[in-house]
C-alpha cells in the first residue's frame, strides 16, 4: 500500500484528517506527503480527536495497521515502519494509546508494548 493509498483509507476512518494533512510541515514541495510525515500527522490528529475506540471503524483501521505492520518482519516496507516509529511510537504513553490497545493485533502489540509506559497518561 503506498502512502497515497493509506492516506485515502485515513480520510475515510477519521473525519477532518484531510484538512489536517493539507497543511502539514511534512507535505513535499508537491503537497504529498512520506509515508513518515503522514503517520506523524496521523498520530497528532489521533491524540488531538475524540475517538470512539468501540466504533467498527476503529476497529477495521486497526486491524489494517495489524496487516501492513505483521506482512513487513524484515522492515522493509516504509510504511509499516512509519506505523510503528510515527504512530505507535507516538501514541504510546498516552490515553489513546491504551485505549488502543485491545484493539491491537499481536504484532502491532509487540512493538507497542514496550514503548506504552504505565499511568498518568496525558490528558
């Protein structure tokens, strides 16, 4: 899946992440964005935003971010790495972060885990 492919999927999952990323510090002189630039963005706006962690949505989302991040062992695919040092990273130690979590496959959970620190999280 390439950046732009993940980016439509995004805007679909979370209303306003659109706006958000047209006028991201990460966009390229064409406006695009890496696969590292859009998942520091996604994190922002998930950290920012309400998130109903119990909508099918939330859950759909997470198990494609359980395919790219589990098909990629070798880290070779920029974007599975961009999920885990952009946005898992980033969400980590966080209410959304452990709100997140049973959402997570086991992948996903294994390069979670040992960044998510334990409360208080941010508020």
């Amino acid at each position: 899946m390439t950046a732009d492919q993940f980016r439509r999927r995004l805007e679909s999952v979370f209303p306003g992440f659109g706006e958000t990323v047209g006028d991201s510090l990460f966009a390229t002189e064409d406006g695009s964005l890496t696969p590292h630039g859009l998942c520091s963005e996604l994190s922002h706006f998930y950290r920012a935003h309400p998130i109903d962690f119990g909508s099918p949505q939330i859950a759909d989302f997470f198990r494609l971010v359980e395919a790219i991040v589990a098909a990629d062992p070798n880290d070779t695919d920029p974007l599975a790495n961009a999920l885990c040092t952009c946005f898992l990273e980033n969400i980590s130690s966080t209410e959304a972060g452990e709100a997140s979590r049973p959402l997570m496959g086991p992948a996903t959970r294994a390069f979670f885990d040992p960044w998510h620190g334990p409360p208080p999280y941010d508020h």
